[in-house]
C-alpha cells in the first residue's frame, strides 16, 4: 500500500477535518494544506478547515490567499478540543512554530522539516524532499485525483518559491512536480503573483539592508532598521544571498517593539538554525532548519526610548552582528 492510499484510508475514519498551518504560511504550507483539503473531499469529508496562527503579513502571501480563494481563518477565529481531527501540514511538533497549545495533538503530519520524532495515526516526513507541495503532488497522483487549475496553480508556485526559484537545495522530485502540474496552472495568474513581491516599505527596508551591510568572508549581515513589514527581512535576505561570493545571510530589524531576524545560507556546511540557537537562544526564540532560519529578541526597556531610534538601532546593530560573526567564529575586518 502505498503511503497517500494509507492517507487516504486515515482520513475514511474521521467525519471532520481541520488542517493546521505552521505560523505566518508561506506559499509550501498554503498550497500542501489545499492539496490536502482536494484529498479529503475525495474521501467524502464535508467538514474541512484550513487555519493558522500569525500573521499573513507578506504582501505576495496575502496575494496568494486572496487570488486562489484559499479559505483560511485565524486560529484565534477557530475553537478547538483535544480529540478534534486535526493535521500539520508543512511543521510537525505541537507547541512549535504553531500558535496551538503542545497538549493538542495531530493525528496527521505531512512535512520535509527534520523537527524531531512525532506520534501521530498518519506520519510522513520526509526530509530528502524540499518541499512538502511536491509530497502532495505525488499523493493526488498516486491516487488519481483530478487537480483543478486553481489547485495545480498553487502547487506550481509553492515549488518555485520554495525551492526552485532560488535554487535552493531543490531535489529533482521538486522538478518532476513541477512539470506533473504545469500543464494545469494558470501562468498568467501566477505572473500576477510575481508582481505582488514587494510593497514600497519592503523596497525601502531592503535598500537599508543593501546600505547598511557588514561582511565577514562569505557570510553578511546587515540591519533593515524599523520597519512594519516583518516579512521584508525574509526578502532581504535572499536578495542579500545573490551577492557575488556571499552564501551565508543575517538580515535584523525592529519590528513592533521586538528584534526580528532572518537568516540564509546555501553553504553546506554551515545550518542556520544551529548557528541562530548558538548566537541568540540564550537572548530569544530562534530555530529554524540547515538553509532558513528566523527569531526574535525581546527589547524589553530599550524598545520603550523615546526619541532616541539612532542609539537604540546602533545597540542592536553592533551586538547582533558582533554574536553572528562569533558563532560563525568569523572576525576581522568588513567588506
């Protein structure tokens, strides 16, 4: 049997279903949690939900949600028991990177994170993938599901902003997914998608990063200053990332009283997750997985200064890199 027939003998059993997206979705767990609502249906399930803590704050995210007609509701939104039917998509432990309470468990977990052992009635986690859409592109396959156009149009922008656009650790089974729904998606939609990247405070936030950049070899960091787009650090850093010669990324900024960090690295011997839990786990939450990492610093008093941004970001700055570059054991002089 083989494991999207198993998935599909898991969900015969329930009567109702409700998928869980990590914190602030991207494009991969979006996508994978609509691939597997498609299933569901295909198992007669009438009652299914898709929703997520956070924020969708990232402007071509909103874009993704709105265009495709996704249907996600905010888990503050949503009550929910322990013995509801519930499935991880794209994250797997309770209690992390998910706004839902550790003693709520799943019953399914689909995902290509390496986060640990998880017990569930349906488990498949497979970290030789880079993508949890290209899983959920072989299950519709394997069980012979039509994908509609709105459906193979999510699935192909998943696997390309996930992985393929940066070649970023793609796996040929990420190729081969891609190619399997091509044929169905909506090229003209998904060029839409493209255009709705960057909002004006984005563009601004990465202009400060490109101006404010301190480099140690190949490894970079650099300070976006305040800004209210959250997901601009993100951007920042794979922009940042396409500099000749750099492969390792550390973009921070303030965002709403708290220091935001976003990291990248396309060199294989370095794991961004480790290298944030070295520099800051003592000082905030940070994690995150070999290639993308991300977390947050408490400013506590220091956000509460007024009139006095320069000082404040000058602090941050200075401490932030200084702890980057150390984990990296990294020291010199700059670019």
């Amino acid at each position: 049997m083989s494991r999207a027939e198993e998935l599909g003998n898991t969900l015969e059993e329930m009567d109702s279903l409700t998928i869980v997206c990590h914190d602030n979705p991207d494009p991969d767990c979006l996508a994978s949690a609509l691939a597997l609502k498609r299933i569901a249906r295909a198992q007669e399930l009438s009652e299914i939900d898709i929703v997520y803590g956070g924020e969708i704050s990232h402007q071509q995210n909103r874009a993704f949600v709105n265009m495709l007609n996704v249907g996600i509701e905010p888990l503050r939104e949503v009550s929910m028991a322990e013995d509801d039917c519930l499935a991880f998509v794209d994250h797997s432990v309770p209690g992390r990177n998910t706004q839902l309470p550790k003693a709520i468990e799943p019953d399914i977990v689909v995902d290509h994170h390496p986060d640990g052992d998880v017990d569930a009635r349906f488990v498949d986690i497979r970290t030789n993938y880079g993508a949890t859409a290209t899983i959920f592109v072989e299950y519709c396959f394997d069980l012979e599901l039509s994908i509609s156009t709105r459906l193979a149009s999510a699935l192909l922008f998943a696997l390309h902003r996930e992985r393929l656009d940066f070649v970023r650790d793609p796996t040929e089974r990420e190729y081969e997914a891609a190619l399997a729904v091509y044929p169905e998606a909506d090229l003209e939609m998904l060029e839409q998608l493209y255009g709705s990247a960057f909002s004006p405070a984005t563009i601004d936030a990465i202009g400060h990063a490109i101006s404010t950049r301190t480099r140690r070899g190949s490894s970079l960091a650099a300070g976006v200053g305040r800004t209210s787009e959250t997901d601009a650090l993100p951007q920042a850093a794979d922009y940042l990332l396409n500099l000749e010669g750099v492969d390792t990324v550390l973009v921070y900024g303030i965002v709403d009283g708290t220091i935001r960090m976003s990291a990248r690295s396309i060199d294989p011997r370095i794991q961004a997750g480790k290298t944030l839990m070295k520099a800051f786990g003592e000082l905030g939450t940070v994690g995150g997985h070999h290639d993308m990492a991300g977390g947050h610093i408490d400013l506590g008093l220091f956000a509460d200064v007024a009139g006095d941004e320069n000082e404040l970001l000058e602090f941050a700055s200075t401490r932030l890199e200084k702890r980057f570059f150390d984990a990296l054991n990294l020291n010199g002089s700059g670019e």
